[in-house]
C-alpha cells in the first residue's frame, strides 16, 4: 500500500519531468536560433508550456499559489535542475571557438565540487532574452525584484564581490523547497556550523510560566501582534507607520524564564522557535558569518520561525574602539546581523542577564522590553509546589513556604532540586523529604561556589532566622 509520501513523490517526479523536458527544449532553442541552425520553432514562446490546470503536486500547488509566469517557472525549473538532472544543462558548456573560452554570455559560476553546470543570472536572462537588452532589463526587475519567488528567497541570487556585476551572481533554491517540491515535506536543517541555530520546544503551557500580572501581560503582546498583524498591516493608515516584524528584549537573572517565555510564545502561536548559537556567529572566515546567518534567516522568513537570540550582551554589548583587525571584521559581522534584524519581517526575540551592558542605540530597535525579575518569596511557594506536583510523592513535613522564604533560587534551580529529589526518591524508594530538597539545593548553590552555610550567614544579616 502506497504511503501519503510516496504518492507526493510520485506525483512531484512526474510533473518536474515535464518541466525538465520543457526546460530541455527551451535551452535548444533558444542555442539553435541564436546560432543560426536549423529550429523547429521561430521562438522559445513557441514551445509548449506544460499545463499544470489539473495537477495537484505539490510543485504545481506552488506554481498556482504564487501565480508565476511563465518566465518565474523557467526560473524555477532552471535553479532545480542541478538537484534533480544536472546533466541537462551540459549545453552551456559550448566553447567559443574565437577566443578559446566559454561564452560570457551563458553565464554560470564555478564550483567547488560539482562537474555540472551552475546557473547565475545572466544564464536565465540569456534564455529568455538572449541580448535583448530592454527585454533583460524588464526580466531583471520581473524576476529579480518584483517575484515572490525571490521577494519569498525561494530562488536566491547569490552576492558577488564588490567589483563583479550582479547578474555573476549564482541562481540557488533553498534546501527546503527542493525537498517540498520533491517529496512532499518540509526538510527541517540540523545544527551544524553552517546552520548555527536549533529548535527550543517546551512541554509546558502558560500556567507555569509564574510572572507577575503586567510582566505576563507585555509578554502576551508579542502574542497579540503575531495573531493580528497580518490585519494591522492591510489597514492602510497603520500600514504606513507600522512596519511588518516584531523585536523583543527579555532581560533578567539567569533561570527565571526567558528562554521558556520564548518557546510558550511560539508553542501559543503554532510557530517553531530555534535559538541561534551566538558563539558560532562570527567566523574567522571572511563571508561565512553572513553566508550562514543568511541560511537561518531565509528560513526563518519563509517559514515563519521566531528566531531567539540568548546572551545577546555578549555579541550586541556596548562597542568598544576597535584596535585591530580581527575587531574590526567582528565589528562588520556584528552590523550585519544587527541589519537583519532590523530587516527581518517576523518575529525576533533576544534574551539578556545583563541589559544595561546592551549599546542604548541597539535597544531602540526593539518594540518591547520586557524585565523577567527574579521570583518573590510567594512566587517561589507558587514554583515549589507547581514542579514537584504531579505523580511526585511527597513527605508530609515538607515545608515550600519556608523554602520560598530561605532560599531565594529561580525556577530552573528548583527545576534541577525536583530532577536530584525524584532521582533519589526512586533509589530509595520512599518519598521526596525536607532533606532530601535541602541537600540537593546545596548542590545547585556548589555550582556557585556557595554553600548552605554561606545561606544562613546571608539570612542572618537580613535579620531572618529559621
């Protein structure tokens, strides 16, 4: 019996075998007639474009959807065929006999590892154009500027060194469409140094989120504007003061929240959440900072993702005077990020300990900024009890409220004591005691350099004696 994924394929194969075969007797004729040999067709409009009125594979659902011309599906067809059958683009390896080289006016880029041909832009502007220089002109715009298909980096033009025209520039498809147009499903990218973000997920709901009323409030106008902002941004008054996008600061202790508050807030919205790993962001190699992030937020664009950036003090805090060079390219990759930020048209949230280490001109990027303190003594009974619920089994002379008032530790610290007690009520099969929870917070207070003692002598100079 044949699987939903293997009738996608099917489906998609055959349709993307008519489209190559279209491909294939475009680029003859459009290589016959300029040559002047014998052509079975006067032009390249003259070919049969094949219909796709019935077709419901997922490669015809997208070129409905967006409505491409037919110029848009040559485009499209043309940067997928080096995935799909590369050798069919073996005609633009014709050498000019005159000067002994390939024909400038064919295009294509040299890689690195594959033996076919790669298109650039000048190649599809040769296709459809050949030296029409008005007809390229309006193609450039058409297909380069005005195309979902671009606008949407489903097909991107590659940047070129500073002295290189644009049209060098390499035509590429996204990972993720030649696998939606292929199979049916949506690649999700792995983390890896050229892809330096993965996805958070949470398994908890808003109700264990502890915030004081007006913090949880701000924190779900972040909710609000991905819900309706698609409706704000029609409304032709607030269209031209609002721009699409939304930046938000989270800043507080560590492990009270902010990296929870990001995952609920895309868990609330049916958006996917993927962290990205600011240790990996600047690179030694000249290009492969932008070239990487470009990868995260292309993605991220076309699928809605929201992208968090944790730590931000640490790439965005206040600039220093740059003293040499290797501070002066981590200046330039840093202002390419912040420019992406600026530019990105959904949702990024950034997460800091230290806000006042952040430049102020940064902060006014952001549309809310938003303090996730840590927890007060009635928040913590809240958290005390909240995470050791459930099926957790407990000694009746556990005391949360005298916890809560002696121990003034986050929610991810009594996440870690709840983990060390369940472990040890398990081993020893009996329930989680009083001491069980205090001898565990001794090791969360270790990882600080502290001890309980230290505690007490702090409670003492407070005036609170247990």
């Amino acid at each position: 019996m044949s699987t939903p994924v293997m009738n996608d394929i099917t489906a998609n194969g055959l349709t993307i075998s008519y489209e190559l075969a279209w491909l294939e007797e475009v680029i003859s004729t459009r290589l016959q007639l300029y040559f002047g040999q014998e052509c079975a067709h006067a032009s390249i409009d003259e070919v049969d474009v094949p219909d796709l009125a019935d077709d419901f594979s997922n490669y015809a659902q997208l070129c409905k959807d967006y409505k491409l011309s037919t110029f848009e599906r040559l485009l499209l067809i043309l940067t997928l065929a080096p995935h799909i059958r590369p050798q069919l683009l073996d005609f633009f390896f014709l050498r000019n006999s005159t000067y002994d080289r390939p024909f400038t006016e064919f295009g294509g880029a040299k890689p690195i590892h594959h033996t076919g041909f790669i298109p650039t832009a000048e190649t599809i502007l040769f296709l459809l154009a050949e030296l029409n220089t008005v007809q390229r002109i309006r193609l450039r715009v058409h297909l380069f500027e005005d195309s979902l298909l671009t606008q949407m980096r489903i097909v991107q033009l590659g940047t070129v060194a500073p002295d290189e025209p644009t049209l060098a520039g390499t035509l590429s498809i996204s990972e993720e469409y030649v696998s939606l147009l292929c199979t049916g499903e949506r690649g999700t990218p792995e983390y890896s140094p050229d892809f330096p973000a993965s996805r958070v997920k949470t398994s908890l709901n808003w109700d264990d989120l502890i915030l004081d009323y007006p913090v949880m409030e701000e924190v779900r106008e972040i909710e609000t504007w991905i819900q309706h902002s698609e409706s704000f941004l029609k409304d032709p008054h607030l269209r031209k003061h609002l721009k699409p996008g939304y930046r938000a600061l989270l800043y507080g202790p560590p492990g009270t929240g902010k990296t929870l508050t990001a995952s609920l807030i895309g868990k609330s919205t049916g958006l996917d959440v993927y962290r990205i790993d600011l240790s990996m962001i600047v690179s030694k190699y000249i290009g492969e900072t932008e070239k990487n992030l470009g990868k995260v937020f292309d993605l991220a664009q076309s699928r809605r993702w929201i992208l968090f950036f944790d730590e931000a003090d640490s790439l965005f805090g206040k600039r220093t005077e740059t003293t040499s060079s290797n501070d002066r390219h981590a200046n330039q990759q840093v202002g390419y990020l912040l420019q992406r930020i600026e530019d990105f048209p959904g949702i990024i949230i950034l997460a800091t300990n230290l806000k006042d280490n952040l430049d102020a001109a940064f902060l006014r990027r952001f549309q809310s900024i938003i303090q996730i303190p840590a927890p007060n003594t009635s928040k913590r009974v809240q958290l005390w009890k909240q995470t050791f619920g459930g099926p957790l089994k407990l000694d009746p002379k556990v005391d949360f409220d005298k916890l809560a008032e002696k121990y003034p530790v986050t929610g991810a610290v009594i996440t870690n004591v709840m983990r060390t007690c369940a472990l040890v009520s398990v081993k020893r099969q009996r329930p989680i005691t009083q001491e069980d929870i205090v001898m565990a917070l001794g090791k969360e207070y270790g990882k600080e350099g502290k001890t309980l003692e230290d505690i007490d002598k702090e409670n003492l100079k407070k005036g609170l004696i247990y």
